[in-house]
C-alpha cells in the first residue's frame, strides 16, 4: 500500500493484539479473585446464618418461659 498506510495498519493491529492480551490477563485475575471472594464471603455467611438460628433459638426459648409463666 502506499503511503505507509500498510505499516499503520500493522500498528493498529499489534496494538489490538496486546489490548486482547492484556484484557485475558484481567479476567484472569478478576477470576481467581471472584472465587476468593466467594470463598471468603460464603464463611462470613456461614457465620452470620449460625449467629441468626442461635439468636432464634434464645427468642424462642424467651418465648417458651413467657407462655409457660402465664
């Protein structure tokens, strides 16, 4: 081509190239940090679901004296 417009062309592409390149490496890595978070907030809800059923367990146990009482 004339002009040079061919070796923009190969610029443009190359730079294309590294964007895909650079774009596979972040999800990659938001990958393995969705999984770690999944991880990490699963326990946190894990511990939150038994403090809940304990917390409901003494309300109903609160619950139980107040009617046996009556």
């Amino acid at each position: 081509m004339q002009n040079g417009v061919s070796s923009v062309l190969a610029v443009i592409g190359k730079e294309v190239l590294n964007l895909e390149t650079g774009i596979g490496r972040l999800q990659s890595k938001l990958g393995s940090l969705n999984k770690t978070s999944l991880a990490v907030f699963g326990g946190l809800g894990l511990a939150a679901g038994g403090a809940f059923a304990a917390g409901l367990a003494k309300v109903a146990e609160h619950g139980t004296k107040l009617l046996v009482s009556r």
